[in-house]
C-alpha cells in the first residue's frame, strides 16, 4: 500500500465518527442572531460571483488541480438549515481532464473549507503561511488519479455560524506594511481555513478624515491625532496619539485604496467583515470646536513621564448628544464609500480604558448610547466587542459587567472571548450572561517568535463551550496579535470551525506530522509526539509574552537578578572552553521578567535530535526547514536563558574569568543563531523593513516609515536618556538581522559592564549602562542600513552544526 493509501485510510478510520455523527447543534446563542443571518443571507453576492471568487483561489493555490474540482453553491436548507459543505466523486468523471470532485457548499468559503479538508484528509497536504514553510501539495496525486471519497460523499456543517480572525493590534504587528499581493494571499488562506468573519479595519484613517472635516476639525489638527504607519492600532483604541506620525496624504489615500479591495474579495467570498465603529476616541481639537460636550482627558498609558506629546488622549463621554452624532456620521461615511457593510460593527471603548465610574446605571447608560450611535446609521446593527477587558481588568466585576453587556438589546450584542484557551470568562459568567459569545483563542502577544501551544484546550474548549447547557456561543476565532507563527496551533484551530465533538489531539497531531512534509518518517512521528507533551501543552495559565534574554535583554542591576542557589562543582573544559557547572539546590525568585519556561528542555532537545535524524529524508521540504530552524531557535534561545544565568552568578562570585568566558559565549550563541534564522525567508529582518520603505512616495516617507517599522520591534515607545520605553521589546522578534545587528550589540554593552564592575572592584554602573544601550537602540532605530530579503544557507548543515557545538551534551539533562 502506498502512503497516500496509508495516510487516507488511516484519515478514513478517525474521522468516521465525525462524518457520520454530524448534527444540527443550534445554541440559544444562534437563535437570538438569526435574524442578522437571515439579513446577511440575503445579501450575499450572487452564486455566480462566489463560484468565481472560489476559482480565483483554486487556480492560485493549486493551478494543475484547477480542472479536478467542479463547484456548486447551495442553499442552506439542503444542510439542515447549517453552513455546510459536501464532498463527493463527480458523476461525470471519466479520467479525460474532466472534474473528479464535486465539492458543494452554501457559501464560496464553505465550498473552499471543503477544498482543504479533501487535500488535507485524502491527500494528505497541508497549507500554511508561507513564512512558515507554505502549502505541502507535492503529496497531492495528479489530476486524473485523486482519491475518490466514499460513495455517499463527505457532509460537514458547522456546528455555530461564525468563524473570527484577528486581533484589533493584528494590522500593525503584522498587515501595517501589506500590500494588495499579500493581502489577497491572506484571504485566500483565510478563506480556504473557514474564517468567514474578519476584522477589516484598513484604511479607516483616511474615512475618519472625512468624517471630521464636517465637525470642523481640519487635516492639520488629525496629524497630532492619528500614529504612525506601525502605531495605527493603539491610537485607533485611544491609547496614544501622534507617535510615529503625521501621517502622509499619500497613505491615507493608498489604505482607502486598499480597503476597498480587501471589502470587495472578502464579499465575493461571502465572507462577513466586520467594520470599525465608532468608541468615543477624538481628536485635542474636538474639544475646543465643541467646548461644552463632555471631553475627558485619558490618563498615561505606557509613556515615560506622562508625556502629553503622545499620551492621555480625549475620549467623548457616549452619554453625550455628540457621541451618537459622530459615531451615526462615521458609519455612514463608510457605507458611503463601500456601498455595503455586513452590519457588525467592532467598538472597544474600555480596551485599556476603565470607565470613571462604576455605577451600574451609568456604565448601562455608555452601552445603549455606544450601540445608538452604530444603529442610527444602520438599523441592523450588531455591536461586537473584544471581552479582553474582562480578563485583566478587576473594575469589571459582575454588576458592572451585566450592566454592559444587557445595555444592549439581546442579539445585538456579541463578545470575543478573547484568551478562551487559558482564561475562558464564558465559563465563569454564566455564558456572559446571556450574551452570545465567539470561543477565541488568543495564542500570540505581539507577533513574538515563541514555539508554544495549549493544543488539548484549543482541540476541546470551543465543544465544552458549545455544549455547555444554555449556550450562547455563536462561533469560534482566532484572536492573536500577530501571526505567521506555530503553524500546527492554527491548522487545529481552524478545523475547530467545523469539529463537533472533541479532537484526540494525539491522533491529530500524527496525521499531522505527515500531512505538514508529505510522507511518513516515523523519527518526526516521535518528534512531534514530544513536542505535543511538551512545547505544545503548556497548563500553567501564564502569559506566554516571549521574555528570553536574547530578545528582552534584563534592564536591572545583576545583584537584583536571583539566580538559583548553588554549589559549584567545579570548573571543566567544554570544547575547549572553560564552564561553570551548577547543581541547583533552589528556584530563584527573579527580579526582572522571569522568561516563560513551561516544559522539559532535555525532552525538546532530543526532539531536536530526531528532526535532525530525518533531514536525509526531508532536507527538500521548505516546511521542515521552518520547523528545523524554529525548533532549533526554541532549544537555543532556552540555553541562552541559562547562559545569562550562569554568567550572572560567576560575577557574583567575582569570577571574572568565567563572566568573560560566558559572556563571548553567550554573544557568540547570538551571532550563531542570526545565521541559523537567516537560512529561511519565514525569519528574516530583511522583509519588515522593506516593506514599509516599498509604499513610501519619497525619501521622508521612507525614513519616516522605516522607523516605524524599526521602533515597533525594539524600543516600542517613548524614551528618554536615562529610562527606556516601558514597552520596550514588548514586540521583540527573532529575526535573523536583528540579532546581528540589535540583539548582541546590545549584550554585549551589558557584558562590558559586568566586566568592568569586576576588573575595577566597583558595583555595577546601571546608570552608564543605560544610558549606553538607550542611546545604541535610539541610533537604530534610526539607522538606514539594508537587510536581505531571500534567505541563505543550509538549514539541515547549521541546525546540525549548532546542535553539536551547543546541546548534544545538554539533551540527558534539563537545564
């Protein structure tokens, strides 16, 4: 038996009880948005369009298959009244170039989510960005000999309406510098994973100019208003303003542009974008063209020294006349411009900005006017709001939560779950009290380059919540903050869109590994069983913000950084270098941001091994390669942890050998791992910044631009000589370049320290060493030197290299 007869029949068996257990699944949760579905029903585009919407995507994602596959739209009553699609062996296939598969579905994303299940469950393919490595098609048969399903075809239905995407920060983590190319692959993937509710936020700038142009507020007054290019997301939710600003005409125009492309495809898709609305967040100039309304002024968020240059921004109180006034004119600027909406408006109001009161009357009063504002301008408004607040934020207890979510009437109101998968508040809330709910998972803070995962949560959350009793879940999301990173946490996620019952994530994750490089190879099997135990099955409910010293080098005096109580056993030579070994009798109590550390790094390691026994097999493959080099960075960037560690305690031994010994190590593992990322376009600088300077008109937009793009991944924020950003590396990245070129410089100025401290018998100068590495970040982020773009380098030989110059010792013990 081939592979493809292995992997489709072994496919054939798991998923039986799925394929034939399928069942309608409404919650009350549905029932209270049916008459928004039944609107957004009749609205769709015309069969006729979606049917070449889905082409569009067939032809781009695998050309020589484009003849296989003959599509139909459906209505919903064939599904049971669901969103469905159906696989099945075209009558007419004769083998001559005709179709072979008949896929159906009510809508073209349905049709295209049954595209994907067919290659990914009877041809064994897998797709992903392609950072992360890409689509796998090579295992795909050729036309003329794909595999033909059962007899009786293939019917899925989801089992709620809706699946979200996005992040309100996503568009500028990861979409601030994308053109139209790389936006239409992005709907293309998202389309072909099943997400048919999208944030599209682009271009909303240049709609809010128009907008405030009627309520008197010139373009001059916007540009103390709107941040930067990489900044747009914070200054939409009115936690800054100006940073990284003005912005150019040129861009607003251009985004407008863009937007009205990326509403156009996602609607021939049939997908339902969600459009911005309006929270309150205005211009310093609202406030002096309407002097009695009632403008309050925000308190500091993350500036140093309350800088009022780009903090403490105005926000309209809603229960003001002039709330509903903007908030009717904004929606309507929109539906002027687009000619359309799919009537779900985004509005997040208390993101990171707590009402004044707690008053249960008065936080009820903000919802309704908030909503009013949005129904005014289009009387089937429905309201969704990001429940992020809810999470971090102890105001919201369950009077005053209540009173938000029931200000609004029952339907109109829809919460993101947003960090489902570690803090579900759907549990918690008694289904946020009636309100319905999408099960989201969160994953990823700032586009951080971390292997992590909660796969058993993400394979069972979203069913528990579903069948939870009285239910009022109405869909399932992805919520992160940047993306193009863990590949398989996705893959899981999206399917969840159309699971009924609870994943056996083990299973999965088998199928998996084949699927992901095309063929069997039982060393990956093994790999990726670990790596399911381990990496991907973190419990702890931390946070998972990537706090490794590499990318978020400690900002504290040494002696303040408490390092494991320890005897040193002696000092011996590895690879002829000099090495402090530790026995540790006792867990520190850190005093800088402890980096997350959630599974066994020896068990990583040998996983790391076993990737590598494989490379013969795989060296081919551009998903390996991603997998390889990530995995590789992962078993690094922890060894680097301890490294730091180590040179830590030897200053406080007053070893100055050692610190210099540990230091040229630790900077040598960064120069190493910089040529490691560089062998794999998904990890380079280079793009970034290229990306930014290719939409620029002239010089200044470019050096404008590309210190947007530089700042947001180094310093963040404001900053002054003596005391950096206090977002600073929030959105840190490995990325081959900045390692090189950022990342060890900046060690290395804290080495010379801990160098000079010892050699002078002086204590640390923190003050000097401040000021030193501020200055080298400022300079920068300023700076205009050039990047590569195309990757370089044989991941199998370097990953190898690294492995034995670095860890092969390490993989019996953790460390």
């Amino acid at each position: 038996m081939d592979s493809i007869s292995i992997i489709s029949s072994l496919i054939f068996i798991f998923f039986c009880a799925f394929i034939f257990s399928v069942a309608n699944s409404s919650t009350l949760g549905v029932n209270y948005v049916s008459p928004l579905l039944e609107i957004q029903e009749r609205e769709r585009a015309p069969s006729s369009v979606q049917l070449t919407a889905a082409y569009g995507v067939l032809n781009r994602l695998t050309p020589s298959h484009f003849s296989s596959f003959e599509f139909h739209i459906i209505p919903k009553e064939h599904c049971g009244g669901e969103f469905c699609f159906n696989i099945s062996n075209h009558p007419g296939s004769a083998g001559d170039g005709s179709p072979e598969i008949l896929i159906r579905g009510t809508t073209a994303v349905d049709i295209l989510s049954g595209v994907h299940w067919y290659l990914k469950y009877w041809c064994g393919a897998h797709i992903s960005w392609s950072k992360t490595g890409g689509s796998q098609l090579a295992s795909v048969p050729d036309p003329g000999s794909l595999p033909a399903v059962q007899d009786a075809g293939v019917l899925v239905k989801r089992p709620v309406p809706w699946s979200y995407y996005q992040n309100a920060v996503t568009s500028s983590y990861t979409f601030a510098w994308w053109d139209w190319k790389r936006w239409e692959k992005e709907i293309d993937w998202m389309a072909l994973q099943g997400i048919n509710l999208p944030l599209a936020f682009t271009g909303q700038e240049a709609i809010w100019q128009k907008v405030f142009k009627n309520f008197n507020i010139s373009t001059s007054n916007l540009d103390d208003f709107f941040g930067g290019p990489a900044f747009l997301a914070w200054s939409r939710m009115g936690n800054l303003h100006k940073w990284g600003g003005p912005l150019p005409q040129s861009w607003l125009d251009q985004q407008l542009i863009l937007q009205k492309k990326i509403l156009g495809r996602m609607y021939e898709l049939g997908m339902t974008p969600v459009l911005p609305g309006f929270s309150g967040n205005g211009p310093a100039a609202l406030k002096h063209v309407f002097p009695s309304a009632k403008i309050s002024r925000l308190g500091n968020w993350f500036t140093v020294n309350s800088d009022t240059r780009w903090c403490c921004t105005y926000l309209l109180d809603a229960t003001d006349p002039l709330f509903v006034e903007i908030g009717k004119a904004f929606i309507e600027q929109q539906l002027k411009e687009y000619g359309r909406s799919s009537h779900i408006y985004n509005c997040d109001t208390f993101d990171e900005n707590t009402p004044p009161v707690d008053d249960p009357d008065y936080i009820s009063s903000l919802g309704a006017t908030i909503f009013k504002g949005m129904q005014s301008a289009d009387s089937d408004a429905v309201w969704l709001m990001q429940g992020w607040l809810f999470t971090y934020d102890p105001f919201w207890r369950p009077t005053q939560m209540k009173a938000l979510l029931h200000s609004v009437p029952l339907g109109k109101l829809i919460v993101l779950d947003l960090y489902a998968e570690v803090k579900p508040i759907w549990a918690t809330s008694k289904q946020f009290y009636g309100i319905p709910y999408i099960w989201c998972m969160l994953h990823n803070f700032a586009g951080n380059v971390e292997m992590y995962g909660v796969l058993d949560a993400v394979g069972s959350g979203p069913v528990e919540a579903r069948t939870s009793e009285n239910s009022t879940m109405v869909g399932v999301g992805m919520s992160m903050e940047g993306i193009e990173q863990n590949p398989v946490v996705y893959d899981l996620m999206s399917e969840m869109a159309f699971q009924h019952s609870s994943v056996d994530v083990k299973a999965w994750i088998d199928l998996y590994s084949r699927r992901r490089y095309g063929r069997f190879v039982q060393p990956m099997q093994d790999a990726w069983n670990i790596l399911y135990h381990t990496i991907y099955n973190c419990t702890d409910g931390a946070y998972d913000k990537n706090r490794d010293v590499i990318v978020s080098f400690p900002d504290v005096d040494p002696n303040s950084i408490s390092t494991p109580q320890t005897v040193l056993h002696d000092v011996h030579e590895q690879y002829g270098k000099r090495y402090l070994r530790r026995a540790i009798l006792e867990e520190p109590n850190d005093s800088y941001d402890k980096p997350h550390l959630w599974y066994s790094t020896s068990e990583v390691i040998h996983a790391l091994k076993l990737f590598l026994e494989s490379g013969n097999q795989l060296s081919d493959s551009s998903t390996y390669r991603y997998d390889l080099i990530d995995l590789t960075r992962q078993a690094l960037a922890k060894y680097a942890n301890e490294l730091f560690l180590d040179a830590i305690e030897a200053f406080k031994l007053d070893d100055l050998h050692a610190v210099a010994h540990l230091s040229q190590k630790f900077l040598g593992l960064v120069e190493d791992l910089d040529m490691l990322l560089g062998c794999h376009d998904g990890f380079l600088l280079g793009p970034w910044i290229e990306s930014a300077k290719e939409l620029a008109q002239d010089d200044d937009q470019e050096r404008q631009f590309e210190w947007n793009a530089r700042t947001q991944i180094t310093m963040w924020f404001d900053n002054t000589e003596l005391e950096a950003s206090l977002l600073r590396d929030y959105g840190n990245k490995y990325w081959s370049g900045l390692l090189r070129d950022y990342y060890g410089p900046r060690a290395a100025i804290y080495f010379k320290y801990l160098i000079d401290s010892l050699e002078e018998g002086k204590g640390f100068n923190l003050k000097a060493w401040r000021r030193e590495w501020i200055k080298l970040t400022n300079s920068w982020q300023s700076s205009r030197n050039v990047f590569p773009v195309k990757s370089r380098g044989n991941a199998l030989n370097v990953s190898q290299w690294l492995f034995e110059k670095y860890l092969q010792d390490l993989g019996s013990h953790d460390h």
